[in-house]
C-alpha cells in the first residue's frame, strides 16, 4: 500500500482541539514520552494501530498528561475496531481537561450516537429551494421528475421549459440537457439514470430518448403513437430495473416493457387484469414487485414480474397520486393534489409531509407535487410542478448536529507535498460524497493553505478491490468444491484488468493461496489439498481486512462458508471487533454461504449471525445457490465507492523544522451543514 500511498501523496485524519496545537513542553527525563509519541503517530500514520497504541500508552506511562498522546490512543482504537476502548480515552482526555476538546467531546456523542444504532433524526425542515431565478440564463419552468447519481448530482426534468438541468451536489449549474438542435426534447416528463445514460420519456413525441451523461449527445430513441406494442400514447413515468426498461404507458393504460436496446418485451399487467389500469402515472420496482400508481383511480397498484395482480395500497387522503420513488424502506408517493406521501412498508402505515416554515417561520405553501426522492442523507427534494420550484427538506437533526469528519492519515513520504485522508459522515453515518474544493478548507498551524485538490481519490473508485475467504474444511470439500466455479461465475467473468483480487482459506489457520485474475488458477488454490477440522472465521477475516485497511479505492471482503454451525468460529475475536474494525475503515464483508446445516434452527441461527455481520458493515447476505441473487453482486461493488476523500497540498512548513509537531485542522461547510477535524504530523 505504501507505494500508493507515495503515488498520490496523501495524509491522514485525526481530532483534537480548535487551535493549533503544540507537543507540551517536557522536562528532559519526560523527552523518551515524546519519542514514544512520535514512534505511535508514524505507526498510526502507517495504519498499524495495534503498534501505535503500544507506543502511545509507553508514552502515557510517563506522562499521563500527555494529551495528544491520548486522543491518538482513542483513535488508534477507533480504527483497529475497539470503540468501547476509543470511547475510554476520549471521554478520559474530556474529564482531565475540562472539555477543552470540542471535537473529542462531539466526536464521543457521535460514536455513542453510532453505537446505539443511530436514533431517529427528527421530522423534516426546509433547508433550501430553486427557482426560476436561481440560475442565470437557464429556466426552470413546471419540474416533473427527479433523479441523483452516485455521485450526488441532482437532475430536474422540466416540462415547460423542456430541458433537463443537473446540478453539482453544492446546488451549482453543472449541466443543461436539451436533445439537441435538430431533435429537441418535446414534453420530457420521466426520467430515470444508468451509469453513463439518461432516459427520457417524451409525453409530446411518444418517444423514450437515451442521451449521454457527459455531452448530452442522443445515443438510442425508440416508439411512436400508436396502441401497438412498442407504441406510445403520452409515455409518463420510466423506471430501469435490471437489464429491464419499464415505461408508464398512460394513454393506452399499460405499462410497457422493453430490454436496454428499447426491443418490446411485454405489457404489463396481463391480458386478464389490463382493466386494473385505468391511468398510470408512476412506479418502481421494490424487491421485485412492480408498484404502479394509478391516478384515475388513487391508489398504488401491486404486481409481481409477470404482472399478476398482488395488492393494493391506499390512503383516503390520497386523490391523484403520481409519480413514486423508494428510500429507507419507505415507498414516496407524489399526489399533485394533496401533496407528499410517505407509506411505511415495516410498519404498513402513512404519513404526510409536515408543514414546512421557511426561515422566516412563515408557512410554506407546495402547490402540486409532481416527483420527490429522498438522499441517503435524509434530505427531500420536492418537485413542485405548479409552483416551478424544487423545494428541498432535511431532518431537523441533520441541521442541528456537526458533521462526523476524522483525518484518518497523514502522509509525508514526498514532503513538502502532503496528502490527507479525510472521512466525512453526517449524523446518520451516511458519508458525505461529491464534496468540493470550495467546500473544504484546510490549515497548518492555524495558517490557510489554498490550493488543495480534493479528487485524488476518483480514479481509485473505478475498480475494486475484493479478497475472498473461503472456508477449508473437509465439509466444504466433500459437498460444495464441485459448485465453487459455478457460484463464483458472475463475479469472475466481470473482472476487469484494473481490479485486484486475492484468495484466502479459512482453517484453523488463515493463509493467502493466490492474488490475481487468472479464474482456473484462483479456483485451483482455492480447492485445497490440505484442509482443517473446523474454521476459524474470526481469523481469517481479521488477517483480510488488515490488509484491505491500508489500500486505497473500494474495498472488500467475501467469506465464502458452507453454512454449518460451527462452534467458536468467532472466538478469537468478537464478531462485533471484526464489524466495527470494517465499519471503521470503510471495509464491506459479503457472505456467501451454501446453507449446509442440517439442523433447521441451527441453519437459521448460523444465517442470522452471518446476514447480521454483512449488514452491518454495508454487504449482504448470499445464498450460493440463488442465481439472481448472485448475479447482483458484482454490480452491488462496481456501485461502491471509497468512502475517504484525499486531499493533497504543498506544506508551508520549512523542511528545516525536522521532528517538528505540525497541527492540521479541516473544515466543512456544505448545504447548511458543518464539520471540523484536526490531525497532525511530524515534518520528516
């Protein structure tokens, strides 16, 4: 890693005080506590956390006192997966100095916060809206659809000024779509994104158009008026689910559906159930069930894959529900009429939006909510199409609290060029992504540095890195080697050249067998000869993400198990250290597991453990027999991104001042919201 590391020249996140800080005047027996201190920042720097604290405390053995020593030593367990340990020194360091650590103390109540599962952020507050007038020279005029990347690009399909206008994720004009001189957009009304495309339905031409994200040029357009298949009358709402296109079609009430080259496949529902659609104006595809809203008729109409007819959802409130999107487990139900809906499918219940005040305290009247969608940040954005405004709402927490921002490294093998690993998360956990330069500010020693790039991490996120652990027991070989090449099928033949992949087994013992991606030879080592009476789980995937934790780009690791319910698979060490050693690195483990346990119960219980230990650093469960659940995994990956920003700058600090202690401090401000970590280093 640590040759990347040079390459981009990075630097790493740590917490303290506001102002600078400085390494205390010691009396000279006390100089070895500073020696021991400079030992445990280049270990935590190098992301060897278990050497740090072994340093830090030596250091605190002969200073207690020694406050940066300390507030290392909280981090240096934060990052090795002990937060109880963190929480110790943090709230130790707080109590000594009379809460004189700001960020310490915040950064206490954030990961308690964390700890307790993260409760509920409060109801919604208006945070910001666009209008007509908020952009020079571009109009904004009856919105109908919304949509966001990955990348937190916001996209607001027009109607009336027939455009498509994306913004960066600070509310800035990025881009204005129009279709193009020769072929403009009519009526646009549905939206929906792949990776590198943008589909539009155009109610006026009975089109669907395909362009591209980053010129706008029209790669694909398909349909006509007409009832046929394949013909429009008036295409609304458009959802991608899959290799799957599914379209409102409202004149003729169906739903069409064709493959991603716009090739009909079906019309949906059946034949049968065809007068069940009287107007369809919205849907989405929730855990393969097709949710169609039906404004005619006011309620939200449910069908499996092949368009039979399950279930209906309604609300006596709800009058001409629209278009629909799903977010945190609940279905948001746009009803021109009587405004936004929330419908809870855990809790089966509704609620409406609440009264929004603009900060003036004064009431804010939507007119007719066309689309709304929800980030992984809590916040609402409204399309208001008889206002022409896009109304936007945040949890009353997210408001109210900091930022959870953490220097995780510095790096300095190129000083005077610097490089910081940076961490940002709101109060909900959720990393802060799309952050820009203006966004950030970054000081030594109280100082400003300009200059500061902030995407040094993009070109890292276009390839993954994933290490798979596979269980080495004579139970797997005897009954699951044979499906091995089979289950790992979808994920091998994905592989590009740029992606990293090693092989582990999990015995008694954890070993690496191969690192490549040639798939015969990866399947041949992970077939071994030489197997255990019983895994050590725990092991294996302790000694994996010891070495995913200092690479850089998205990180992964995929245990591969038999599902038997082995006893004291987690005994060295706690499932909770290995979740929280993951969570805290920005790691995801995924299961695969072929359910071999012949006991019921037993089986249920070892799926439990696993499918838990997956959610709770960010994968999931597989069963390995399941090919449509398999076939997702490779795409669930590619979608992820490293969750660190690395800024890099050229010091100010003379390289004369060698071993001397330099204070870092960054800083935060985005869409209302504000963050502040602090780090440091020695000049080398």
């Amino acid at each position: 890693m640590r040759h990347n590391l040079h390459q981009i020249l990075i630097m790493c996140l740590l917490a303290g005080p506001l102002a600078a800080q400085e390494i205390p005047r010691l009396r000279i027996k006390e100089q070895r506590a500073r020696a021991l201190f400079e030992k445990g920042l280049r270990f935590y720097h190098d992301q060897q956390y278990v050497a740090a604290r072994e340093f830090l405390y030596q250091s605190l053995n002969i200073q207690p006192y020694f406050h940066l020593a300390r507030r290392y030593l909280g981090d240096a367990y934060y990052y090795s997966g002990e937060w109880q340990g963190a929480l110790e020194q943090w709230e130790f360091l707080n109590e000594i100095t009379g809460n004189d650590y700001p960020l310490i103390r915040q950064r206490s109540e954030l990961l308690r916060f964390q700890l307790n599962d993260y409760r509920d952020a409060g109801n919604l507050v208006y945070l910001d809206s666009y209008h007509a007038k908020t952009w020079s020279g571009v109009r904004l005029d009856r919105p109908v659809d919304l949509a966001m990347d990955r990348r937190g690009r916001l996209y607001i399909l027009n109607f009336g000024s027939h455009n498509l206008i994306r913004l960066d994720n600070e509310g800035s004009l990025d881009q204005v779509y129009t279709g193009g001189l020769l072929d403009p957009l009519k009526g646009p009304m549905g939206l929906a994104l792949t990776d590198k495309d943008i589909w539009i339905t155009d109610y006026n031409a009975d089109l669907v158009r395909v362009l591209r994200q980053y010129n706008g040029d029209s790669v694909l357009q398909f349909g006509e008026s007409g009832r046929a298949p394949g013909r429009f009358y008036g295409p609304g709402a458009i959802y991608i689910h899959k290799d799957k296109v599914y379209v409102c079609d409202t004149g003729n009430r169906r739903i069409q559906v064709f493959d991603r080259q716009g090739r009909f496949l079906q019309a949906l529902p059946s034949s049968e159930a065809a007068r069940q659609l009287q107007y369809p104006s919205g849907l989405v595809v929730i855990n393969e069930r097709l949710y169609v809203a039906d404004r005619d008729q006011a309620k939200i109409l449910v069908f499996d894959a092949s368009g039979n007819y399950l279930e209906t959802l309604e609300h006596a409130a709800i009058q001409k529900p629209g278009q629909l999107s799903f977010s945190g487990g609940r279905l948001l139900v746009s009803d021109i009429q009587s405004g936004l809906w929330f419908y809870d499918f855990e809790q089966r219940t509704w609620q409406a939006l609440p009264v929004l005040r603009d900060k003036g305290n004064q009431v804010i009247t939507i007119e007719g909510v066309m689309q709304a969608l929800q980030d992984q940040d809590g916040r609402v954005f409204i399309a208001d199409y008889k206002a022409g405004r896009i109304w936007i709402a945040a949890p009353r927490g997210l408001q109210i609290s900091n930022l959870d921002m953490k220097v995780q490294k510095v790096d300095t093998a190129r000083f005077p060029l610097t490089g910081v690993f940076l961490t940002v998360h709101n109060r909900l956990g959720h990393q802060l992504r799309g952050l820009g330069k203006r966004d950030i500010l970054l000081f030594e020693n109280d100082q400003r540095i300009g200059g500061v790039r902030s995407d040094n991490i993009e070109p890292y996120n276009r390839r993954i890195d994933t290490i798979l652990v596979k269980e080495d027991t004579e139970l797997f070989k005897k009954h699951y080697d044979q499906y091995l090449a089979e289950t790992l099928q979808p994920l091998l033949e994905s592989l590009r050249a740029a992606d990293r992949l090693e092989a582990m087994l999990a015995g008694v013992e954890a070993r690496t067998v191969y690192t490549g991606l040639e798939r015969l030879r990866l399947l041949r080592m992970l077939q071994s000869d030489s197997v255990a009476p019983r895994p050590n789980y725990a092991k294996a995937l302790m000694a994996a993400l010891d070495k995913q934790v200092n690479r850089i780009g998205p990180r992964s690791v995929i245990l591969i198990v038999s599902g038997a319910n082995w006893p004291a698979v987690f005994e060295q060490f706690g499932r909770q250290r290995i979740e929280q050693y993951a969570r805290a690195n920005g790691v995801q483990i995924h299961i695969i597991s072929y359910e071999g346990e012949a006991d019921p119960q037993q089986r249920e219980a070892m799926k439990e453990t696993l499918a838990q230990l997956a959610e709770a650093t960010g994968g999931q469960y597989f069963r390995a027999f399941d090919e449509n659940r398999m076939n997702q995994l490779m795409p669930m990956m590619r979608a992820e991104l490293d969750p660190r920003y690395i800024l890099t700058y050229d010091s100010k600090i003379d390289a004369e001042l060698h071993n001397r202690f330099i204070d870092l401090r960054v800083e935060v401000h985005h869409m209302g919201m504000i963050g502040k970590a602090d780090g440091g280093f020695f000049v080398p």
